[in-house]
C-alpha cells in the first residue's frame, strides 16, 4: 500500500543518513598535511597547524624581545605555573603561560631566564601560506633570528656577529650568533660604514709651547742568534716591514738589504726609501727619523738595532712586523758562515715612547725645572737607619728628581696633589692639600739595640704613588715627546724617588719640565685585609702586591694570582679588564718577602740589558688557562693567568721569588708550589679631568667631510695641523 512504500521510504532515509554520519570528513580532508583522527578532528603533521592543517608554521628562533602569551588555559586567574596546552601543533611539548624557567644541557634549571623560543623570534610575521617569516625592518634569517647590519655596511666592511666583533673577549651572552654588526674596512667608521674618516695631524695648538708630542718611537733588531757573537751570529739577506696605519690598515715594504758584516748593505738610507715608498702616500716624504747601532767590539753580538720615529704618523700606531720570509717557508736573511746553525733572531719593541691620541698628562707645573740625580743603593745600606737605610729597595730606581729648591719642591707638592682619588678632608696632607704617596713602615733592624724599638723613618710606596711626564726642557723639535714615571715622596730626605729608571740622558746639566696628571695609579694587590688600599699596620701577609713574570720583547705576562674582573676574587683590588692600562716598570723588586722590613730581604735589580720608562701598556687580552707541564716544577713559573698586552716589554721580568711560603698571604698570593715573578703591576685610571685629545682626525681644527678636512679660518693643509694666518 502507499502508507507501506512510505514508511519503506523512511527507513531507506534515516538508514542511508546513518551510514552517511557514519562516514563525515575532516575539513579538507586535512589538506593532506595531517590525519583525520576521533571528532572528525585533524592531526596535523609537524610543521602544519590549523583546523584544516592547511597553514604552515613558520621557523622558531631565540625571541629577540619576549612577549606575553595570555590566559592559554582559560583558567580567569593568576598565571598558571607550568606546562600548558600540551601537543599543539605550534608547542608540540607543551608551553607555559609565565616566562618558562629554561634548562640547561644537562636538565639544570637556570634562574632569571628569558629570550623564549618564538616563531620568526618575535621579530617578524609568519606567512602561513608558504611558512616562511616576514621580517621586520632590520632582521633577517629563515627565523629573523639575526639583527642584520644596516646598509649591508655600504659595500666597506664586513657584517660579523657580536661575539666576532668581541675579538679576545669572549662573548657568550643570549645573543650569541645573532646580533650583527659591521666591522669596518680601515678609513671607514659608523654604524654603517658609511662615514669615510680624514687624516689626523696633531693639534697645533698643542704644540705651540713647551709641550712636545709623543709619536711613535719603534724599534727593532736583527741577529744571528741569542748569545751568538761576531763573527759566528754574521747574518745577511732581505727582509720587509709590514708598517700599520693609524687606522690598522697594514702595507708591506720592498725587500730590505741586510747585512750585519758590510754596514753600508742596507742600512736607513734603504729603510727609509722603502717605507717612503708605500702606497697612498701612507708615510709622507721626510718624515722618517731612522737611526741604526751595531756594537763595534768583536767579542760582542754584531746584530743591528734599528730606531724609526714616524713624525708623519701621529697617534697610537701597531708594532711593527719584521718579515724575513719573503720566500714562503725559506727565510730570507740567512748566516754568512758556511755551516753555521745560528737561528736568525728579531725583535721588536719601544723605548719609553708610543703614539698617542690623548695626553693624560697634559697640566705643565709652572715654575719647576728639574734634574735627574742618582743615587746608588747598595746591599750595605740595609742595616742603616739614616740616608740610603731610610728608602725601601723595593720600587726606587735608584733614580730621583734633583736640583729642586725648596721653591719648587714646594710647587710640585701642589701641582701633584691628590693620588688615590680621595681628596677629602683627612685623607690629602699639609697646606698642598696632597698625597705623599708612601707611608712610613718599621725599620729593619733595632735603633737602640731593643728588639721592640725600630726606626720608623723607612718609607715605601703605598698603593697609589704618583704619575709625572718629564719633557726636556731643551727639546729640539716638537716631537720629542716626554717620558712617563712613578714617583713617590721620601719626607725625611724631601725626595721624589722615581720607581723607574730614566731611558735618556741623565747628566746632571739635563733638565726637565713636570707634568701632572688627574688620573689615579693603584698597585694590584689582593686585599683580604680588606680596606681597599695597602694600609699602614695591616701585614703583608693580609694585602700581598700581585707580581708578574715575562720574557723580554714578549707582550705576554703570568700573574702570581687570577686577576681577571671576570674571574678573580673579590678581594683582588683593583681587578683588570680588557683595555685598562698598565704601567710595568723595570725597577728594583723584593725576593724573600714582600715585607718591605723582613730583615732577610733581598732585592732583584733592575735589568740593565734593556733600559725602559714606564710607558703605558693596554690589556689586549685577559684569561685564564689549565696548569701546563712546568707549572709546578722548580725550573718552572706559574703559568694559568695571563695577560696580552698591546706592545712587547723590552726587558726580562723572568726573576722569580726565593720565598718557599704558600698559600693564603704567601709571596704574590701565590699557590702551591709554583714560582711566582717579582714584577709588580700598576693600573692607570685616566680622569674626566686634566686630559687633551692632541691627535685627531683634521687635527681637532677642521670639520671631516666626507673624507676630506676643512679647516677652521686660521688652519690650513690637508689635515689642518698648520696654523696661518693667511688661511682665513
């Protein structure tokens, strides 16, 4: 019947949509980037996200800046701590609503995290057609995980990572790989390295007086041979200099003529011609001062020591770099005698003079003229209570400023002023309102014969003794530069001792003007006593100096102790980074003890095999390494803590303390059983005060445009460094 077929109908209708619901799809079927799973729901495979799994997700990266994710559970409260939504397809494992707490390799929770992992590391939009990140302006990488350097550093330099442009820092910080910025070609400076640098002359208004520029002295000697003698360490051949520029750019000589048996092969005349001759016109014509020395006596090594004064190159200029290899792996400069095995030895190093860009000592103490005077101190003087018994041998020359009257030791008090950069009320002395820089300590031995009664007249330097500039007063032309010294005042004798000894002529008809500095010197001790600075009535023992040891013309030193602001103790005072400067000196050191009244005391001499002032050195590098095979021999040195200076030292700091004490207070806070050196180790803090920039691009009288100087009306030349008064 028709009510039948009806009902027949239904049944085929409700059955045929069971069976259809039975079979329902996923969206898109997935867009067959996942798998259709329980709820008609997709799992989408990795890299796939949406409801369709049709978007991609794009490349995560370390979040250049977090960002808060929200309320991702719902819960309406407080942040929950955690893991949430875990199996998404964008957090796979899971993320968490609070800033996550990361792990190290090894599971380690760390505390005070953050830089996420984030898609297109926060610093782009993701495409989710294609999966591809959008960068932001200034990033880029599959993930925008790189800052990218502005203009691709306009086509003059390099685009590096930080830790790349950190050089011997070593950066490890969470921007490692990733944040990037242009080293520049030399001559070209900005962020972009866009800015084309002009050439730097010396300020002629800073030379217009008694002032005289410090331009870089260098020096260098070729020989056959340490302890090799003529006519046995007799070398000849070529060689070339590879001279850099004020902006590091380096350029290599023609080969060099040498021959340390025929003087006229070679020679300055050669030297000059060929550093003349460089590119660029690098080195101007006639600005070359070369001197050459060889030892006239046959028993005595015949190597030739070179002088190159580069007036035409003002400012801080690299060391220079002897090739005697022009060959490849053939060395070019070779011995004369058939047979002979002596090694070709050169060496490089400065005298007391570096190039400059800021003269720190740059306040000239009117009315003092002053003489150097020496005065021999021998081991006979140390159970003297009255003249040379009252120096300490430690830190004195042998070497103090003479020819003063009371006048101008008077005046130099006042000039010199405050040294450890406290000029409080209680802390400066006398009407000068200055630092003595020393203190009195006990004498050595018994005055009256009592073992309780001393002579409190011997005095020695404290932790900030005074720096000076001494300029020849008679100086022949203006670049002749001024040399660096220590000093500290001995009361009883009214004497400004110099710590290091003087490089040039010290007749006594030599005189000399004074310059002062605003800047703080401060002997590197480890302070477990605590009060900041060597301390009268505190022991040795509780404030031990840190020594050094060295190779002569070596730019490398081993520290008695780890004085590395990263690493070290906090009771290294002061601790020493990357760029501090450093006075080194070669002067007279303790052996036995660091007690300057220890009565069994000895001293090292000063190294009279190469003579140096105490010329500034900057801390290239500063590390630490793990124990080598003589570290801890009797034929060794302690060798973990090192530190690469800017320049090679050009005496032997290779003395070694005969004190058998270690540990804690122990000679140089030394460790173990491992030789320490004797040098002592002092920082220069330059003040905001007292400082002239005499160096620099147009010679500070012009404005650099694009490469180009133009003078201010009244100076004239390419680097404005003259003064005229027809340039107007």
């Amino acid at each position: 019947s028709f009510l039948a077929e009806c009902a027949t109908m239904r049944s085929v209708a409700v059955f045929l949509a069971l069976v259809a619901g039975a079979n329902a799809e996923c969206p898109n079927a997935c867009s067959g980037n996942g798998v259709c799973s329980a709820y008609d729901m997709c799992t989408c495979y990795r890299n796939f996200q949406g409801a369709d799994c049709s978007e991609r997700t794009c490349p995560f990266g370390i979040a250049h800046v977090d960002s808060p994710k929200g309320d991702l559970d719902m819960s309406a409260d407080s942040l929950t701590t955690g893991t949430v939504i875990s199996g998404s397809a964008v957090y796979p494992f899971g993320t968490e609503e609070l800033f996550p707490s990361m792990m190290d390799s090894d599971k380690n929770v760390l505390d005070n995290t953050a830089h996420y992992y984030m898609e297109c590391s926060n610093k782009g939009l993701c495409d989710r057609k294609e999966g591809q990140c959008e960068c932001f302006d200034g990033y880029d990488g599959s993930a925008c995980q790189r800052a990218s350097c502005p203009e691709g550093c306009s086509g003059h330099g390099t685009c590096e990572h930080i830790e790349t442009l950190a050089g011997d820092v070593g950066y490890s910080l969470w921007d490692t790989g990733m944040t990037m910025g242009c080293k520049c070609d030399p001559g070209y400076s900005g962020a972009d390295c866009s800015g084309k640098d002009c050439k730097y002359g010396v300020d002629p208004l800073y030379i217009d007086d008694d002032a005289t520029a410090r331009i870089s002295e260098q020096y260098y000697t070729i020989s056959g041979g340490s302890g090799s003698t003529f006519p046995a360490d007799a070398v000849a051949g070529t060689y070339a200099i590879k001279f850099y520029d004020v902006f590091g750019e380096d350029y290599v000589t023609e080969p060099i003529t040498l021959s340390t048996v025929d003087t006229t092969a070679g020679g300055c005349d050669s030297i000059v011609s060929a550093l003349e001759g460089l590119p660029n016109t690098v080195i101007p014509a006639g600005s070359v001062y070369c001197s050459q020395s060889q030892s006239a006596t046959a028993s005595e090594s015949s190597g030739q020591k070179y002088s190159l004064t580069f007036t035409g190159n003002p400012g801080y200029l690299k060391p220079l770099t002897i090739d005697t290899y022009l060959d490849g792996y053939r060395e070019t400069v070779a011995p004369v005698t058939a047979g002979s095995t002596v090694a070709t030895t050169v060496v490089s190093f400065n005298e007391g003079i570096s190039g400059e860009f800021v003269d720190y000592f740059a306040s000239k103490c009117t009315g003092v003229v002053a003489s150097i005077s020496s005065d021999s101190i021998g081991a006979s003087d140390a159970s003297a209570v009255t003249g040379d018994g009252l120096y300490s041998y430690e830190m004195n020359s042998g070497y103090y400023l003479g020819s003063l009257t009371a006048d101008e030791s008077a005046l130099l008090k006042k000039c010199l002023g405050d040294s450890d950069g406290n000029d409080s009320y209680g802390n400066n002395v006398e009407v000068y309102d200055w630092d003595y820089g020393s203190y009195k300590i006990g004498g050595q031995v018994p005055v009256s014969g009592t073992a309780a009664t001393y002579s409190y007249n011997l005095e020695t330097p404290s932790s900030h003794p005074h720096a000076i500039k001494l300029v020849s007063a008679t100086a022949a032309d203006d670049y002749v530069g001024g040399l660096y010294y220590l000093t500290w005042y001995q009361s009883t004798l009214d004497r400004f001792v110099l710590i290091n000894a003087p490089v040039k002529d010290t007749s006594a008809t030599s005189s000399y003007y004074v310059y002062t500095t605003d800047g703080v010197v401060e002997r590197v001790i480890v302070d477990i006593a605590g009060k900041g600075q060597i301390t009268k009535g505190y022991a040795v023992t509780t404030q031990p100096p840190v020594t050094a040891w060295f190779e002569q013309y070596s730019n490398v030193m081993y520290t008695s102790y780890d004085v590395a602001c990263e690493t070290a103790d906090s009771a290294v005072e002061p601790c020493l980074d990357q760029g501090d400067m450093l006075f080194v000196v070669n002067t007279r050191n303790l052996l036995a003890s660091q007690n300057v009244s220890y009565a069994g005391n000895s001293v090292a001499l000063i190294d009279t095999s190469a003579k140096d002032s105490g010329d500034l050195y900057t801390i290239s590098k500063i590390y630490k390494e793990d124990p080598t095979a003589t570290t801890f021999i009797a034929t060794g040195h302690e060798d973990r803590f090192r530190i690469v200076l800017d320049k090679n030292i050009p005496f032997a700091g290779t003395v070694t303390t005969t004190s058998s004490a270690t540990g804690s207070g122990s000679f140089g806070m030394k460790s173990d059983n491992a030789n320490v050196g004797v040098v002592g180790l002092f920082k220069f803090t330059p003040a905001t005060t007292g400082n002239y920039e005499f160096v620099s691009q147009c010679s500070g009288r012009g404005s650099c445009v694009d490469g180009v100087c133009e003078c201010f009306k009244g100076f004239t030349m390419d680097d404005c460094g003259t003064q005229s008064a027809y340039a107007v």
